[in-house]
C-alpha cells in the first residue's frame, strides 16, 4: 500500500540522496520508489500523481538508481572486459571505436586494458575483469591460448578454442588481391616482412601469402624474407627488416609489409639507404589504418573493415550473452584492395639504383 502524508523536511546539502532519504521526504515507502524509478511491474497500481511526485524529487535532488543494486538484482553487471596490444595501436583504436558504438547503443559498459603483447599480463588482466563481474570479453589481435567461462569473441583470432567466436579478415582472400596487384604491375622479384608470432594474425597471414605466392610461381627465398623482432606497435618494426635485406644485397623490386604502421617505417628506412618509392621498391601495407592515405607516398595496402568488426563483435558477444543466437567458430569478413602511390610497374631491366 502507498503510504500517504506531507512532504518532509529537505535532505542536508551534502547528504547521501538513497532511497531512504527519499522515502523520509516524499514520505513514502523505499519500495514504492524504488517501483516507479525502475519502472517495475505493478508501478501501475501506483496513483499518477504519487509517480509524479517521486520523479520530480528524484530529478530535484540528483538522485539516481543504483548500478549494483540493479546488478545484483538481475544478476548482471552490464559491462564487458576488452583486451588489446596497446591503446596507442591506430588498428586497436578503430576495432574499439566499433565496439563502444554498439556497446553505447545497447546500454553496456566495457572496461579496457592493453597488455604490451606480454603473456603474463594476457593471463592477469581477465582473471582483474572477471573479479569485476564483466559479462563478457572482446579480444583484439590478443593471441589466447585457452577457454575462459564466459563467452568471449576474438577480433583477428584464429585459434579454434571453445566458447571463443573468431571476427576474422579472409587471409587468403587478402593475398590473392595484394600479390596479384604486384604480379599484375610486373613484380617478380618480392620480398617479405613476415609479422612476429606474438600478433594473432602473423602466422595465418603468412601461410597464405606463401600460399599465393605458388599459385602465382613466385620464388620466395629464405634471402627474401625478414622477420619483425620488435613487440613495439610503431613505424619502427618496419626499420630492420628493411634494413637486413638491404644488407644482404638481394634484389627485389616490391616488399610487402606485414601491416600498415610497418610500411611506414620501410619507407623510411628504404629512402635512407638510397631508395625511391614507388620508383625503385613498391610497397604495399595491410589493414589501411586512418594514417594509410596521408602518408607520402600514400600506402597501397588491403583494408580490413576495423570499426565494422569492432561492431560485428560487439554485437555477437552482447547476442552471445543473452542466449539470443549461435554463432559458429568463425564469422569471416571480407577485405578490399586500395591502391594508392607506393605501388608502380618495375623499372626497365638496367635503371634505377640495384638492392
């Protein structure tokens, strides 16, 4: 029943405003307020203007409901963990621009952390958010190494581990439209930046650049390969590799890079051995992250939907969580190709400075 009567005295400036303090004032019980600010069933038997009454007081005061009262009401929290290599990585910040879109739409919160590529803090930092009731995580280009208990969903993960949902980019279809662009332009002579084993993608990404590679009869020697060493997410993962082929003395008149941020440091690293690009080396990235197009010369590289799958996965973990749909283990999204000035034919045989 409501309890009826005159307002009370105001709360103290600086007092706690609870439902309580409410109920002393309205003079009304804590569960008939408690009804009509959550909107609860059976609000209906509450007389208008006793809702009224509480809404403005409400409002007046600031009050606002409790987020871990209702959390342990419906027994959620309403937030989800998110982990990435590092904050400052332009392919993270575009996966989670997606993620915080839809999470924002559908009234989740998510709790980030960056964890360096480091396997101690990829281990610790789930066990921090689990103890902190997320419902849920969304890993991007964090290499996971088992099963956890709650739904998780993988941007750039290719491990088959169960209870994990893999947001994946078709490699194989990225391949074939980069090393056919170079092959297309007159490329023969290509070398390689092979990504290191500590990014989710480094491996699948390399298997079908070799696949192609055959497909297209292109010899690949080990003199034309280099490895990023360095776990830094910046141009200078790019710098060595360059640097080691050069050093070598190879010739080759393309290099594909293992992402964007590493064919910026190439560039650099190609023009202060003596190298023009395009004219003498073409270069081509992957994943034409928001710097691609402003880079001189501008990147040809494959562009990887970042904020669309930020947004595929946030929206299947959420559908994950509330048991609306099955996913398979694979959800697959499709790359483009975009060329811009780092790539060109090769010069005539005899022109131009020789690796």
């Amino acid at each position: 029943m409501v309890k009826r009567g005159k307002t009370g005295a105001e709360p103290q400036p600086g007092q706690p405003i609870s439902l309580r303090t409410l109920g002393e004032y309205l003079n009304l019980s804590p569960a008939t307020i408690s009804l009509v600010l959550n909107n609860a069933p059976g609000v209906r038997s509450i007389p208008q203007d006793t809702r009224d009454r509480v809404k403005d007081a409400a409002a007046k005061f600031g009050y606002r409901p409790s987020f871990y009262a209702r959390s342990l009401r419906k027994r959620q929290s309403f937030s989800v963990g998110v982990l990435v290599p590092d904050l400052n990585d332009q392919y993270a910040t575009q996966v989670l621009s997606g993620v915080e879109e839809l999470l924002i739409e559908e009234g989740y919160f998510y709790l980030t952390a960056s964890h360096r590529r480091k396997p101690d803090l990829i281990e610790e930092y789930p066990r921090l958010l689990l103890d902190r009731a997320v419902e849920g995580f969304i890993l991007v280009d964090t290499v996971l190494e088992h099963s956890m208990n709650v739904p998780v969903v993988a941007v750039s993960g290719h491990k088959e581990i169960e209870g994990v949902t893999n947001v994946v980019l078709d490699q194989r279809r990225a391949a074939e439209l980069l090393l056919r662009h170079l092959y297309q332009l007159g490329h023969r002579k290509i070398a390689f930046m092979r990504g290191g084993s500590h990014s989710s993608d480094a491996d699948e990404r390399w298997a079908c650049l070799m696949a192609v590679a055959r497909d297209l009869k292109l010899e690949v020697p080990a003199s034309m390969t280099a490895a990023i060493e360095t776990r830094e997410s910046s141009p200078v993962m790019g710098v060595a590799p360059v640097t080691e082929l050069v050093n070598r003395g190879v010739d080759f008149t393309a290099l594909v890079c293992y992402n964007d941020m590493s064919a910026f440091g190439a560039i650099r690293a190609l023009k202060d051995h003596g190298f023009a690009v395009p004219d003498d080396v073409s270069v081509v990235g992957f994943d034409d992250i928001q710097g691609a197009a402003y880079h001189n010369p501008s990147l040809t590289t494959i562009r990887q939907p970042l904020q669309n799958m930020g947004k595929v996965a946030a929206r299947i973990l959420l559908q994950r969580i509330r048991g609306q749909a099955t996913f398979p283990d694979s959800v697959p999204i499709l790359p483009e190709l975009v060329i811009r000035e780092s790539t060109c034919p090769p010069r005539a045989k005899g022109r131009g400075k020789k690796i």
